[in-house]
C-alpha cells in the first residue's frame, strides 16, 4: 500500500516537472536539481493502521478506525480531520525565548525560496498520505513565501498551489480551509483591515483576494479569518468605531467577492481574546456574534472554535462549542488544548479524554461539523525534535478525537445524562413552562400564575452537579 502510494507521490512529482509547475527560475532541466523530489522525507514510517487499543505500537491507532460507522456514518465523515501547514510542516520550535530546535527534512538553507516551498509541499502530501488525514489547512504565506511585491508573491502563490491542486489530484486529499497570514509582516504592526493606514487595509484585502482565490482553485470547502492583530494595544491611540467599522466593510468585501468569484465554501471567523494584541475585537463567541449582528453579517459568516483561544477567553471549549452551536454557527474546530499553568496559546494536541468526549458529544448533536472540521491546530513541544513525533502528536489528537467520539455516541445512545438534563427542564414542557415556551403569556398573567401558586422555594430541586459528574464519568473510558 505504502508503495505504489510513494510511487505515486513519485510519479506526481516527475510530472510536475513537465507542468513548469516547478520551473520557477525558469531553466529546463531543473526537475532533477534539489529542489525536486528526492525520496521520502518520512523514511522508515509506513501508513499508520488501525491496530486496536490492545496494540503496543505507539505508530498505530488504537481507536482511530476511519471506515467505522458510529450513529451512522464512518469516523472519519464526523472527525474531517486535517493538518496545518504553519505548524507541522513550518514549525520550527523557536519561541520568544529561542531560536528555531526542529532539523527538519525539507529544509535546506540551500535552496531558494521556492524550491524549499516545493518540497515542503510534497512533505505535506506524504505526511497526509501516510496519517490517513484527508484534508490540510493554510495560510497563503505559509505555502508561498513574500515576494519583492505583492505582484511577486501573488505569482509565487500560484505557482505553489499549482503544484498542490496537482497533488491533490494524484492523492484525493483535499483543502478543508484556507487564509491570509495578515498578521506576521510588519507592515500589519497596527492590524490589516483595522490599520489606521488605509493602504495597510487596501493590501489586506488584496492579500485575502488571492487567498480566497487559492482556497477556490484548490476545492476549500471553507475560508477562515483569524483577525490576528484585529485589535489594539492601547485604546488612547486607537479609533475603535472606525476600526470596527472597517473590519466589517472588509469581511462585506469578502462576502462580495466570495460571490463574484462563486467560492461555494463556507466563510468563517476565529475568536480569540488578546495575543498577539492586547485586545482582539473578535474576543470571544458571544462578541464575535454580537459584532456580526450588529453589522448585518450574520448569515454570511459562521464561526470556528479553537479550543485554546476559548480557555484565552477565560471560557471553556465546550462553553464555546455549545454556545456556537446553539447559535446554528459552529462550522469548524481548531482541535488544540492550553495548559492549565501557562497562561498563553500553546497550541498542544487535545488528549485530554474529558475535554475531548465534550467536544465529540457536540459534534454529534448538531449532526456533525461539514463543511467544516477538525482541524489539528497544534504543534510540538520545542523540545520534540524528531521527526517522528509529528506522527506521535496527530496519532494522540486524533485517537483522543476518535477515542471521545466512540464514548460521547454510547452517552447519547443511552440517553441517562441527557434524559437528566431533559427532566431538569421538565416544568418547560406542560402547563405554564409551555406557554412561555409557546410566547403565549405576558407579565400580567405569569403574575397570577406565581400569586396563586406556592412558593417555588417550597418545591425547589437539587441540581446536582455531583451526580452530573460521577454520570459523566462513566463515558470516560
Ligand atoms: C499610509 O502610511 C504611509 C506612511 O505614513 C503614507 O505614506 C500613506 O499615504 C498612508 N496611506 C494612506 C492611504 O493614507
């Protein structure tokens, strides 16, 4: 299987050659340079399979069966698991603190900027095929580097996501969602879309234009906006109505162009509280609904949830999830966790079995996630620097995922925690709870329902938040 996939891979790569996909400085003859394809970056790993969870091979997956069928569909219909490129394939280890730690494969000083953009592409290819994940994520710069011009690295980004959309096509994989980096060059220092220098929004939108063009040529099923310096610093230099003005004229702008180039896929923003900025005006789920009521955006966008941007916001995941959902607006999960003593975006693989089997149950309510996903917005530790812990940290996201998923369809098949919320809620059901329910009574008669009714203190029950935990707990497992 491993085999005629890498000679595909192989084969894939030789024809790009002849696609000029990859004649960037423009020579014949260069498809045998280092640049191109030169093996496998992955040697020595095959396909992961599913070997059960009686398995002692930490390279398999022990609950992760894609073709399982759970509450009617396969696992891997309901995870829509994927892989992102800034992290797995250009994450280098290096924080505030420190220089980059990962000796990666692909990257080769060497080489010039779109030879290295080639070869990490075909990395991302071979990783996916031999994790078993159908979908990746990016940003444009990620895949592209910045040209001299945003003319130079409009060209760049073609020329790389022309090797991708052949790639894809020789594999099935697909783009579950792609966006605009507007947030690492300094000339986004003040923002993108809310930079107090109207040329700084008019570049952003020129940026997001070709992305969202990236995201259609390569089959994206979504596009997201992580408004990444979307915010402030400080409040006494800083305009908050015109900017939040104009983040809604920029995502009106999207939408526009979404339509003039008929993009099919879902549009969705990312809530995150502060980091980079102090900040961030799409802080939260209740916020970033607020702002897309308040401008009149709210059928053209829905949202996606990173579980470590919710724990930011002093949220739950699971708060955020079912808040999103409850508002017919959870269109993708950026499947991470934080850690409990840090308080920053850490971006570690979610594996904790609890805060995982909240996130399967909502997924399973609202009847599963497409077009949206599971994206793996996480990274190593900096201290991870073989290759095959990329391996390692997917499987343990995606067995925590799968794990979860299994548990939360036996909670709700047995019906006890739910049937337990639902009694809970009984009184809403008959009578009085009904006709509020119904938008039957005003004031005046809830007044003469309470005046000839008991005290409800007299008749109050317990909510028993002990027992909810202990019920919970049996799905642990
Ligand atoms: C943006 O800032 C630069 C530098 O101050 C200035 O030259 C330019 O005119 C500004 N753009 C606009 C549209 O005002």
């Amino acid at each position: 299987m491993r085999g005629s996939r890498l000679t595909l891979l192989l084969a894939t790569a030789l024809l790009a050659c002849s696609l000029s996909v990859l004649s960037v400085r423009g020579k014949e003859g260069e498809c045998s340079s280092r640049g191109l394809y030169e093996g496998e970056f992955f040697s020595g790993i095959g396909k992961i399979q599913y070997e059960g969870p009686d398995s002692t091979n930490a390279l398999s997956f022990h609950y992760y069966n894609a073709d399982e069928v759970i509450m009617g569909k396969p696992m891997k219909e309901w995870l829509r698991f994927s892989v992102a490129f800034w992290h797995t394939l250009r994450g280098d280890g290096s924080d505030p603190f420190g220089s980059g730690t990962k000796l990666w494969p692909w990257e080769d000083a060497s080489l010039d900027e779109m030879e290295l953009a080639y070869r990490r592409m075909r990395a991302m290819f071979e990783f996916l095929e031999k994790l078993g994940v159908d979908y990746w994520c990016f940003h444009d710069r990620d895949i592209a580097p910045e040209g001299a011009s945003l003319a130079e690295s409009n060209a760049m980004l073609d020329k790389v996501v022309e090797l991708a959309a052949h790639l894809q096509g020789e594999t099935g994989k697909k783009v579950l969602w792609g966006t605009a980096q507007l947030f690492k060059h300094p000339r986004f220092a003040h923002g993108g879309a809310t930079s107090p220098n109207a040329s700084v929004h008019a570049y952003s939108a020129a940026q997001v234009k070709a992305a969202m063009d990236a995201t259609k040529r390569l089959g994206g099923e979504n596009y997201v906006f992580w408004g990444g310096r979307e915010g402030y610093h400080t409040l006494l230099n800083t305009d908050l109505k015109l900017e939040l003005d104009n983040l809604a004229s920029f995502l009106k702008g999207a939408v526009a162009y979404k339509d003039k180039i008929g993009f099919k896929g879902e549009l969705l923003l990312e809530p995150k509280p502060q980091e980079p900025t102090k900040h961030q005006y799409d802080w939260d789920v209740a916020t970033t609904m607020g702002f897309l009521n308040q401008y009149g955006l709210s059928d053209e966008f829905k949202l996606n949830v990173e579980c470590n941007h919710a724990t930011l916001a002093g949220h739950s995941c699971d708060h955020e999830l079912q808040l999103a959902s409850a508002y017919g607006k959870l269109g993708n999960i950026d499947a991470n966790t934080g850690d409990a003593q840090t308080g920053w975006d850490t971006d570690q693989f979610l594996t904790d079995p609890k805060e995982a089997l909240l996130v399967a149950a909502t997924i399973l309510k609202q009847g599963g996630l497409a077009p949206g996903g599971i994206n793996f917005d996480a990274k190593l530790r900096r201290e991870s620097t073989a290759l095959v812990d990329l391996f390692y940290g997917h499987i343990s996201g995606m067995d925590a995922m799968a794990r979860a998923l299994r548990n939360a369809a036996q909670m709700l098949e047995d019906d006890v925690l739910p049937g337990m919320v639902k009694d809970r809620y009984s009184s809403y059901s008959k009578g009085v709870g009904k006709r509020i329910r119904d938008g039957k009574v005003d004031f005046v008669e809830l007044e003469k329902v309470a005046l000839s009714s008991p005290d409800p203190i007299e008749d109050l029950p317990s909510g028993q938040a002990e027992l909810y935990e202990i019920t919970l707990s049996r799905y642990i497992k």
